[in-house]
C-alpha cells in the first residue's frame, strides 16, 4: 500500500493524506519541510 494513503481492508476505502510538504527558495533549494497534518506544524529550515 502507497504510505501517503489512508484505509484499510475492512473499510475497502483509500484516501490520499499528504503527510509531507516542502518548500524551495528562487534557486530551487530546499528551505522548509513540515507535516501539514498538525495543527501548528514544526517547520524545519
């Protein structure tokens, strides 16, 4: 199963979660990355 995917075999339903995001700067650089899930999410830079 996709680990950014929701459900299991008793519901036989799938939902998509994303459990990442991630931020760059104009260069393309990674800058930030947080869990959007969370209600006042930790952002690492």
């Amino acid at each position: 199963m996709d680990p950014s995917r929701s459900g299991g075999p008793a519901t036989r339903t799938v939902s998509k979660v994303d459990a990442v995001r991630y931020a760059y700067d104009d260069k393309g650089r990674l800058r930030e990355v947080w869990d959007p899930r969370l209600a006042q999410p930790l952002k690492t830079s």
